[in-house]
C-alpha cells in the first residue's frame, strides 16, 4: 500500500539532510508528483542548497543533447581525480581483471574516471593480473581470461580517441541529478568522482 501523504511528509521530515540530498538527488523520478512537492517543501524549509531542487527537476524529463554536452564538458573538463592534472580532458574506462585461485575464478569489472593516462595505466594493470593470475582456474579461468583481455584491449584503443566513450556518456545520464546539483561546487564534483573510483 502506498503511504499516504501524511506518513511521507513525517518520513521526510525525519530523514538527515544527507539521506533527504540522496534521494532527491538520484530518485526523483520514481516519486508521484505529491510526494515531490513535500520533498521539495522540505529541502526550501532546512535551507538546503538549491542546486537540490534542480537536481530533482532535470531528472523529471529526459535531458536534450545540449544539456548532455555540457554535464559532459563539465565532468571531462575536471582535474583527474586520480592525478589531479588538467592537461586532458576526462574520459571513463571499464577494465576487467580476472584473477583464479585453484577452483575460484573471480571477474571484477571497475568503472573509472580519469585523464587518457591514468586510465591507461590502470587498464594495463588490469591486464598484466590478469594474464599472470587469470587462467589457473579450471573452467572459469580458461573462459574469462581471454574476454577480460579482449575488452582490455579495445578499452586501451578507445581511450587513443578524444571522444568521450559510451560508459562516460551513460555516467552522465544516469547521475544528472547529482551533477546539476554540484555542478558550480568543483570541490563537490572532485569528491564525486573520487568515490565513482573507489567504488
Ligand atoms: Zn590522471
């Protein structure tokens, strides 16, 4: 059953501002438009930053390629979170590693935003592991190893280009909540994507 909105009006209430930015922030559009307003009621009363409130209104409709251009020369144009350089623009890279301990083969794919350089370095890492660690599991290791180097691979060519890659593009999508709302605040912005890398 849905609460009514009385029980959501003392739930909001009830949150810290952290928990009450989360979810304005990433789940505005899986609200119905009354539970909204009173989130958005009291966001203004606690005198929160008012980049919440539009974080909450740009998940509400689908962003036009404008909008996407500039979240996404916002995030390329930051100092590497890893580096700190500005000299290149941002890009995002998934690296696989794969590493068997007799029988357990374990896959782990890490999402990260960085300058060319550290996203290349952090690539090869991924792949020198797994070309030492990988095939010793029977039968995982056999069949992940070499799909983990294959998408190595065309990572490491797909950050020779400038052209922001198609994981960045859907970081954007999906965060715009966050990022309109952080988006005059590169301190904020630096914190963000340092926890998209440790993650
Ligand atoms: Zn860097």
């Amino acid at each position: 059953m849905q609460p009514t909105l009385e029980q959501l009006s003392v739930t909001y209430k009830n949150l810290p501002d952290d928990k009450l930015t989360r979810l304005a922030v990433t789940e505005a559009a899986s609200l119905r438009p009354e539970a909204l307003e009173l989130l958005k009621a009291e966001i203004k009363s606690r005198g929160l930053d008012e980049g919440i409130t539009r974080g909450i209104d740009v998940q509400l409709n689908n962003i036009d390629d404008t909008q996407l251009h500039n979240y996404l020369s916002l995030i390329r144009n930051q100092a590497c979170p890893i580096c700190s350089n500005r000299s290149q623009q941002l890009n995002a890279a998934l690296s696989g590693t794969v590493i068997s301990i007799i029988i357990f083969t374990h896959y782990k794919k890490a999402f990260s935003i960085g300058c060319p350089a550290c996203l290349k370095k952090a690539n090869q890492t991924a792949t020198l592991k797994t070309a030492l660690l990988g095939w010793w599991g029977l039968p995982w290791g056999l069949v992940r190893t070499p799909q983990a180097l294959i998408k190595n691979i065309r990572t490491s060519k797909s950050l020779n280009t400038n052209e922001p890659s198609h994981i960045l593009i859907d970081f954007v999508k999906n965060n715009v909540g966050i990022i309109e709302s952080i988006k005059n605040n590169d301190q904020s912005l630096q914190v963000m994507l340092t926890n998209v890398n440790n993650k």
